[in-house]
C-alpha cells in the first residue's frame, strides 16, 4: 500500500515538474515573439520618400477645388517654373496665392475695383500687387545677373470667358510682366 | 591576473517613436500630394513684340498670320488677306471653320483648323521668303479671341496652333515626332523658356508648329 502511495506521489511530482518544465519553456518563447517592424518601416520610408519627392515636384502649388478653380485639360508636356502666380477662380484672384480683395461674380470684376469702370480693362489692385513683386524680382534679378522677363503664371478656372482673362493679362502687361505660362492638367487626349 | 569584462548586451533599437512619425507624415502628404499632373502652355503678348524700331520694320515684312476666334468658329488671315481654305473663301461673315453649335467648339472643328495651320505652315508659306527671321517669325502666329469664348476652348484652340497634327496626309506629318510633343523648358542659368525634347534636343521641326503665340488682349 506504501509502495503504491510513493509511485502515485513521484508520478504526480514528476507530471508538476514537467508542467512547471512547459509554462517555464512558452514563456521564455513568449518574451522571444516581438513584432518584427523592420519591414514594415522599410515600406513606410519607401512610401515617405515617393510622397517627398511628389511633393516637391511642381516650384507653384495649384490647388484644384470644384466650384473655385478647375483648369482646363492641354496636350502640353511643358513644366512649371517657378515665378510669380495669378489665380482667377469662379469668385475671387490671388496673387502668391494672397487675396488682393478682388471678388468675380458670373465671370466679372467688379467695376469699383477697375480703374475706368464696367468696360475698363485695368484692374487697380491687381495692379499693386504686380507691381510690387516686379521690383521685388527686379532687384533680385541685378542681384543675380540675369534679366527680367516678367514671368508669370496665370491659374484660370476652365470656365471663365476670356474677357476676364484678357483684363488680367492686360493688367499685368501694365505692371510689366509680358509672358505668361497659362496652368493647364496634363492629358494626351 | 584575468580581467573578466562585464557582457554588455546591446539593447534593441525602439523604432516606435520614428514609426509614429512616419504614420503621421504619410497621411498628410498623401492630402497635400498632387496625383494631377500640372504643366503649362506659354503665351506672349502683343507688346513684347514691337519695342524696337527694328522690330516695327520687322512687322512690315512678317507674314501676320492671325487666327480670329468667335463663338461661331475661326477665320484666319495673313497679311495677303483671308487664308481659308480654298472654296471657304471666309465670307462677309468672315469665317473659315463654323462651330455647328454656337460658342461650342468640337474636336472636329478644332481638328480641320489644326490641319489647315499645317499646310499654311509647312506648304504655302513653308520657304523662307516670307519671313525675315525664319526662325521666330516661321513659328509666329496671333491669335484673337472674342470676349465671349469660354477660357478652355481658347487653351484647346492653343494646343492646335502649337503641335503638328498627328497623321496629317497634306502635306504629311514628320514620322519621327517625339512623343512628349512641343514642349518648352525652363532654362534656370539664362532664365528664359526654350523649345527642347525632353533629352534636351531641338525639336523644332519634328514637333512644333507655332509655339510662338500671341494672345491679344484688352480692347484689340
């Protein structure tokens, strides 16, 4: 009876200690299982990099917004440069991108902005705003030895009639900036 | 005696703190990221052109090629009168391609205007006699849209005058022309635009047709 109280004893101190074997065993492998990242963040910096370079890409950044501004669709491959833009939209101008306090309404300025009323072409403030940043570029061209060519870029929405794009360029003519680069979405269509 | 240095285990790098980072950038460029390919189409205007006394004399001599954009459709002239299309002598309406509906322009009509720019160009007034400096005044041409047109008809109407029309029988189209089309580059040391491939080579003649427009504006 004592032998078999002994056996029974050392079969169940011999099932623990291999029990207490296995828990020692799952957690050591537990601690080892750390997410491997590594990969994960080579992917990412991949991503990031792509997105670095996309975003770097174009000198003037033109943000699209239906109802604002659309541009129209060219078979054009030229590129941007950067120089000194002009946004028309369905509402309102900017130039660099600040309001100049000029509003459009149905594809017209208002003529209390325009130096000679409803049928002038002359758009006062716009013509500031040029102006001033021609002799900002102006100095920095004799600075840099090169030539001002009065370059600018002119961002219109898709639907304005040309009348109101003729008084912008003619404006800016006036504030002596001659070529123009009309921002256009690239498509071979 | 024996020295026994300590075993230094050599910690983990936590990359936690960079992936948090990158997690956060990536959504933001993504939403500030253009996907749309922006380009450009390069205009002059009219008072860049005569400055000079040499440059009045020149615009004597220069053919004048000049397309009139109306809401009806295009009339084009020279400085010999109308230059449409034999048998569409332009009219008291003066128009050499009619729009079939008013102020809408079609791929077709745009397209007969291209092609008829190509025989001008490269056909009728092809040699060099009718200009005195061939290469800018070859590549010249105004053109004068009406107050009413619509902004992306006057841009679709820029890419006829400014490429050779693809599969043109007369005369025909250069084989060779490169795919990116006329393209013109910005030159960053003589900060002026040039007409380039996109290897840097000439294209003029494969590609371009007449890059140099004028757009007119204000009261003209």
């Amino acid at each position: 009876m004592a032998d078999a109280t002994n056996a029974a004893y050392e079969y169940w101190k011999r099932k623990k200690k291999a029990a207490k074997q296995v828990k020692k065993a799952a957690r050591r492998d537990k601690k080892d299982m750390g997410l491997t990242i590594t990969s994960l963040l080579d992917a990412l910096t991949i991503i990031l990099l792509f997105l670095l370079k996309s975003f770097g890409d174009n000198p003037v950044n033109i943000t699209q917004k239906k109802g604002e501004l659309q541009l129209p669709k060219s078979m054009s491959t030229s590129n941007m440069a950067d120089m000194v833009d002009i946004h028309i939209g369905e509402s309102a101008i900017l130039v660099h991108g600040k309001s100049i306090h000029v509003n459009v309404k149905n594809g017209k300025v208002d003529e209390n902005v325009k130096r000679d009323g409803a049928d002038g072409f002359f758009i006062t403030p716009l013509y500031k705003a040029l102006k001033e940043k021609a002799k900002k570029l102006k100095t920095k061209a004799k600075r840099a030895g090169w030539r001002f060519e009065g370059n600018a870029l002119v961002a219109a929405d898709k639907a304005i009639p040309y009348r109101l794009l003729s008084e912008v360029l003619y404006t800016a003519n006036q504030a002596e900036f001659k070529l123009y680069s009309f921002a256009i979405v690239k498509t071979r269509e | 005696m024996r020295k026994y240095r300590a075993s230094q285990e050599v910690g983990e790098l936590n990359l936690l703190p960079i992936m948090n980072l990158i997690s956060l950038l990536i959504p933001f460029l993504l939403l500030s990221a253009q996907f749309i390919q922006i380009g450009i189409i390069l205009i002059q205007t009219p008072r860049l052109k005569s400055q000079s006394s040499a440059d009045k004399k020149q615009k004597k001599k220069a053919l004048n090629l000049t397309v009139i954009m109306t809401g009806k459709g295009y009339y084009v002239k020279s400085r010999f009168g109308s230059e449409c299309p034999p048998g569409k002598a332009g009219g008291e309406e003066k128009l050499c391609f009619r729009n079939k509906e008013k102020g809408k322009f079609t791929a077709d009509t745009i397209r007969a205007l291209q092609l008829h720019l190509w025989y001008l160009y490269k056909r009728k007034y092809g040699s060099s006699q009718y200009y005195e400096d061939e290469k800018m005044d070859h590549h010249s041409i105004t053109l004068v849209p009406q107050h009413d047109v619509k902004y992306e008809a006057v841009v679709k109407t820029l890419d006829a005058l400014r490429e050779i029309p693809a599969g043109a029988k007369d005369p025909p189209s250069p084989t060779n022309m490169p795919a990116s089309g006329c393209r013109m580059t910005f030159d960053k040391k003589a900060h002026t635009w040039m007409v380039q491939g996109a290897k840097g080579e000439d294209v003029t003649e494969r590609a371009c047709m007449y890059h140099l427009v004028t757009l007119a504006i204000g009261a003209s």
